[in-house]
C-alpha cells in the first residue's frame, strides 16, 4: 500500500506541481511565509522617491535577511531597493508571478520563521479616519408630536 500511494503522489507532484503550503500566503508576501518577514511594503511605498530611514535601519539590524521585490514594479523604483541590498550585502531576488496580483512591493525575510508582531510600515499618509456617529437631531418641537419616540 505504501508504495502505491508514493507513487500517486508522485504522480500528482509531476501533472500539478509540488504541494505548497498556505499557497495563499505565498502568493501575498512574494513567495515566503508572514512569520518569517521582518519588514513588508506596499507597492505605493515602494513607490515613493526615497527610501524612508526605518528601512534602512532594518536592514542594518538584519544582515542575514533577504530581499524580495514585487517584479511588475517599474525597474526605475527597485533600483533604490536594489543598490540598498548591495550596499548591506543582502542577497535579493525580483519576483514576478503573472498569475499573481498583491499589493506588497518589498519583503525582508528570513529562511526560518521569526514570528514579528508588525511587519508594516508605517504610512505616511494620514489614516482613514472612521466617519463620526450621526447624533440624533433634537427634535424642535416635541410637545407637538407626543406620539414619536424621543
């Protein structure tokens, strides 16, 4: 029994490729696992004119990380990216899956999982801010319409 199902599996891995774990997840954080992150950007992060310090930081403080970099960004702003890695020694690989679609531009990441609480940046932008509570309008009037609820 044990052979037939080795070979089965064997089989499966050949017509669909090897198993994947959390596929998922993968697909989102270019490739690797979320436990294993230190730092992941968005693509409009990646975007912006300079490298903002706390990367940079990071990748002081995490020599022995790599870099992924999402492929369908414009080489124009990996580049900044690219010569950062090389400036730190930090291997670094551009991944482009044309299946795929994420709005993570940048990971660094390690081989095994860390299990960091926050892996985002920080955006410069100022968050949405949730829409206040309409307070109920005071009605003008009330003595003349006793019957509706107060």
């Amino acid at each position: 029994m044990t052979g037939k199902k080795e070979l089965d599996d064997y089989l499966q891995q050949g017509i669909y490729g090897e198993k994947e774990l959390l596929p998922e997840e993968r697909r989102k954080f270019l490739g690797t696992l979320r436990e294993r992150i230190v730092l992941a950007l968005t693509v409009k992060q990646v975007r912006e004119k300079h490298i903002r310090s706390e990367v940079i930081d990071c990748l002081r403080e995490h020599p022995k990380a790599k870099i992924l970099l999402n492929g369908t960004i414009d080489y124009d702003f990996l580049s900044k990216y690219i010569q950062a890695a090389e400036t730190y020694n930090i291997p670094f690989s551009i991944v482009e899956r044309k299946d795929t679609k994420t709005d993570i531009g940048f990971v660094l990441a390690y081989d095994y999982a860390i299990d960091q609480e926050n892996i985002y940046l920080a955006s410069n932008e100022t968050p949405n801010k949730l829409p206040k509570k309409k307070e109920k309008k005071k009605k003008r009037f009330p003595f003349l319409f006793p019957f509706t609820k107060k």
